[in-house]
C-alpha cells in the first residue's frame, strides 16, 4: 500500500473541516489522532458524509459493510493511505 503524501493529508483534512463544518482549521488535525469517537470526535453520520466526499473526489468505493472500515478510518492518515492505493482519479 502507497503511504499517503502530505498534499493529500492536507486536503483530506480541509475536505474533513469544510464539509463537516469542524469548528477547528485544517493544520489542528493530527493525522495519527482516531477519526472516530475520541480524537476528532466524529460519529457514524459524519463518516458517512466522508465515505461519500471521498467516492465523489477520488472514485474510492467505501461500503459500510466493509470488515477494514476499523482500520480504514482509524485515522486520517490510515484513510489517506487507503486513498492513496484505491484512488481512480
């Protein structure tokens, strides 16, 4: 699996700030930090909503019964490494 660049883990967390309406800029995301529960504190809505901005810009198919979901968004930078392998565009 590619290691996701910084480019990408910069957009990623812009995309994560503007399209969740994070009260917080983009540089304040630690990439290592869980995406979900503590850390950034986002729910299953809201990683919904990621799983869709992401198949729009990148042709990446997130399914919710997917058994690496855990894994995949443990963190912004395990989503952005399983970006940077499965993109399309």
């Amino acid at each position: 699996m590619k290691t996701a660049d910084s480019q990408l883990l910069q957009e990623m967390a812009s995309l994560l700030v503007t399209e969740l309406n994070l009260e917080m800029s983009p540089q304040e995301i630690d990439p290592a930090a869980a995406l979900y529960g503590d850390g950034l504190g986002l729910d299953s809505i809201d990683i919904l909503e990621v799983s869709l901005v992401v198949s729009r810009r990148y042709g990446v198919q997130l399914r919710s019964d997917d058994e690496n979901n855990q894994k995949i968004f443990a963190s912004l930078s395990s989503l952005c490494d399983y970006i940077a392998a499965n993109r399309t565009t």
